[in-house]
C-alpha cells in the first residue's frame, strides 16, 4: 500500500543538498519552521500590491521557462496569478515547485503549506477525528503517523485537474491526473497545519514521495518565545 510507504519513509531522514529552511507563525503566535531541498522554486506571497505580485511572477517564470519565449512566460505567470485565489480560500502560505528528470523523463511536483482552522468537533483527539473523517469521506488512502513535532494523518490519493488551453498543443483546455500526499498535523491552539505534495508524472512518484517525506519530517513548533513544541497525542 502507498500508505505504508508513506508511513515507512516519514521515519527516514532525507538526505538534501544546499536545503533551505523556511517558516510561518499563525495568528496565535505559533512558529512552524521546515526544510524544503534543493531545486524547489517558490511563488511570491509578500507582495505589497497586485503590480509588485506580477511583476515577482513574471521574474519567476523567466527562471522557470527560462528557453521559452515572452508570451509563453507571461501565459505561464498568468495561469500562476489565477490560482492566488484559492490559495488565500485554502490558508495556503507557502506553494513551491520542482522539475527535474527521473530515468530520462521529465517530471515536476508541487508542494503547498498551509494553515487552517481546526474543526471544533475535534476534541481531546484531533488526529483520530481528522482520520475518521477523511475515511468517511473516502478522500484516498488515510493513515496516521507520529512525527517528531506530533502526531499527524496522511492521506494518498488521485484527483483531476485541468491544464489551461493557452499552454496545450491542441489549444484547448486538457484534463490531467495528480497523485498527491497529504499530511494534516493538528496543533493545540485549534488550528492546522497541512502539507501536500502533488505529481502529475507518474514516474516521478518515488523521488517525489521520499522528498516530500523528508519535508514532512523536518517540520518544527516553537512557541513565541522561540522555544520548541511537541502537540501532544
């Protein structure tokens, strides 16, 4: 089973080169801090004013497309600024990617971060009432884990998407499979960070599922102070 993959390769350490720590602090003051490797490239969110935000997504897309031409670089930076929405809806404050090739094919993944209110519902065992719920709702493969930070489900799943025209061959809109992981860790402040790591190309999964392994590993809480937090459970 996937699942047990994933279980088995959060107990690894990941093995990252030039990695680069990264952190949020939520409204309550808590700080979450984990290490994303080498050759991630990350989508602007300190932007002042929507000029500044096309103008880092337009520099970002030259360093993503970099033998593209201007109006594929500019399309690319479009379809990037569309989905700000739905990051802000999500809680998503972190959303990085990666391209590389895995026996001799070209393969990328995306990783987002986020924080979200927990649900009130969830009481003295919010990682148990994440898993029951996300089994009830048939989502993917669901599994709990404990991490070094606490403890925390994991789902594995399949969802579909659609690619934009202006990017496709045919010039029309294309639907596309994602693998993804997805890892929730409830904090006791009633709230909740999520991972997830999501793939279109199959044959990246592997390198992508014990990357993001790692990541998930590496996760850390410190309080206002700075000092470290273990959530209970």
């Amino acid at each position: 089973m996937i699942s047990n993959r994933l279980e088995a390769k959060v107990q690894m350490t990941a093995d990252t080169v030039d990695e680069a720590q990264r952190s949020l602090t939520g409204s309550s003051g808590v700080e979450v801090r984990w290490i994303m490797p080498e050759g991630f490239l990350e989508l602007p969110f300190e932007a002042d004013d929507l000029d500044e935000l096309a103008d880092q997504l337009a520099e970002l897309a030259r360093r993503a497309l970099p033998g593209a031409d201007e109006e594929v670089q500019l399309q690319w930076a479009a379809m990037c600024a569309a989905h700000y929405d739905e990051f802000v809806e999500a809680g998503v404050q972190y959303a990085g990617f990666v391209t590389t090739e895995v026996d001799g094919a070209r393969c990328t993944a995306t990783v987002n971060v986020s924080l979200m209110d927990l649900d009130g519902r969830a009481g003295n065992d919010p990682a148990g009432f994440i898993a029951s719920t996300m089994r009830h709702l048939e989502l993917g493969q669901i599994g709990e884990v404990q991490l070094p930070c606490g403890p925390a489900v994991t789902c594995v799943g399949n969802r579909t998407a659609s690619v934009d025209g202006s990017l496709t061959q045919s010039g029309q809109d294309e639907p596309i499979w994602t693998s993804f992981i997805q890892v929730q860790i409830p904090l006791n402040n009633g709230t909740m960070l999520l991972l997830e790591m999501g793939t279109p190309t199959v044959e990246g999964w592997d390198v992508f599922s014990a990357m993001f392994a790692g990541v998930v590993k590496s996760v850390r809480f410190f309080d206002a102070m700075g000092a470290p937090l273990v959530m209970p459970g």
